[in-house]
C-alpha cells in the first residue's frame, strides 16, 4: 500500500502537535533577510495562481512542480508566464526575476489526487532571466539528510495579493518515508514552494520545499519533497541543456 495513503494511521494517536508559532514577517532586518524567499506569480490570459519559491542560486528558484505545470493538460508554462518576486512584502519586491527556462522532474506527472509518486518528484528550478545580486539578495544553502525530529521552520506567501510572509516555527519533521518528509507544519495555499528550513550552526538550510497538506489524526500536516535523491535527478536535466557557467552557479550553494 502506498505511504501517503497509510500515514493517517501509521501516526494516529502517535504525536501531539506542535504549538507551531505564525507571524508575518515585517521587520527591515527580517526582509533582507528573507529576500531569497519570494512570491511566485503564474499568469497569462485567465490564469493568475501563487505559489511561493526559494533562491538556490542568483539565478535559480527552486518550488513545486505543480506551481508551473498546467492543471488541465500536464504540460509546463512557458516562461513569459512566470515572474519571481523576492522579498516580496508590504513595500514591494526587493527584485522582480522573469522566468527564462523552467525545469521539471522528469517523472513529475499532475494528478488531482496526492500519491507517493507525485509528492516525491513535486519539485522544478526555474533559471531567471537575469541575476538577482543586490539589495542584500542572497540564496540558501542545503541540508540535504534532515532528521527525524528536527525542528523545522516554513516561510510561505499566502493567496492574498499584498500579504507579506509568514513564516512558521516550533515545528517539527514526524518522519521521512518514500522520498517525502511529513512535518506538523500547518501550512494554506499558496505556500506550494515554499522552502521547509532546518537550522544547523544558527544558519538555515533548506531541507524540503512544501509539496501538499494532508491530514493526520484530524490534524493538518505539510507534504515536503526528500531533496537527495529528487534533487540529484533534476540537476542531471539541467546538466544536459545548461551552460558550464549556470551549473557552476548551482553547484557552489547545493554541495557547499
């Protein structure tokens, strides 16, 4: 049987939930930063959704799959679609990043329906047009081997046009199955992308990025995607199509 499908009765009665903290983030220090961890706007005729993403290179995002696939027919946006807005808070962006080649998991394939399959290669890099290096802009490592009981901490965007951050802390990972990381997270729409934050050495490292919520127990959970092995195959895509200078880019913030 299928983990996602089991995990309600694996964990009933197992776990208490945590009195998981959510503010929004408003402080100038809190923007800069922060500003790695921006909105993600999809549109293009009707279309007009949000999902969140994260920097992993001046010139990299790194968010859910379905954040740029099309719901109605599988096939990816085109990247005229797609505008990356960091920091974005009650002031504006830091910076605005316009998409210019999206990457999806080779194996991603949309579904209505949440399955171990679609969790675990939830996961695109969309490359900007051009780099984001000022106002204090800066990308985020990897903790690629998360624990089991680690605290996490998620900064997503809300459905709200004008809405800064939230972040949410006093979390934790409750286990990591099938390539997926479930966390007592409680997290709403628009936080697809989002990065799930371990902290190592007082510096946060991304772990996971938010795939789904699900329900434990009559509790809200998020669906993270496993970065090991979804992350190497994704790169491996990258490595065929981008420049010796782009990977480069990539490789000093994902194995440093």
């Amino acid at each position: 049987m299928k983990f996602i499908c089991i995990i309600i009765t694996i964990f009933f009665g197992a776990y208490a939930y945590a009195d998981t903290v959510s503010r929004k983030l408003m402080t100038v220090d809190q923007a800069v930063a922060w500003s790695g961890i921006g909105r993600l706007n999809v549109s293009g005729g009707d279309l007009d959704r949000l999902c969140s993403g994260v920097l992993i290179s001046d010139s990299h995002v790194l968010t859910a799959a379905h954040c740029v696939v099309n719901r109605s027919n599988g096939t990816v946006y085109t990247p005229n679609m797609i505008q990356f807005l960091a920091g974005w808070g009650n002031e504006g962006a830091s910076a605005l990043g316009q998409a210019h080649q999206i990457f999806v998991h080779k194996s991603y394939k949309f579904s209505h329906t949440v399955s171990d399959e679609l969790v675990s290669t939830d996961i695109a890099i969309i490359e900007l047009l051009t780099p984001m290096n000022a106002n204090g802009i800066r990308p985020f490592l990897f903790n690629r081997f998360p624990a089991i009981g680690q605290k996490i901490s998620i900064i997503s965007y809300v459905e709200k046009k004008l809405e800064p951050p939230l972040i949410k802390k006093k979390c934790k990972i409750l286990t990591i199955k099938n390539r997926i990381i479930v966390s007592n997270c409680v997290v709403d729409f628009g936080a697809s992308g989002a990065p799930i934050f371990t902290e190592i050495n007082g510096e946060l490292m991304i772990a996971s990025i938010v795939s789904a919520k699900a329900k434990v127990n009559g509790g809200d959970v998020s669906l993270g995607v496993s970065l090991d092995g979804p992350l190497n195959e994704l790169l491996d895509q990258l490595r065929k199509v981008s420049s010796t200078a782009q990977m480069e880019k990539l490789n000093t913030f994902i194995y440093n």
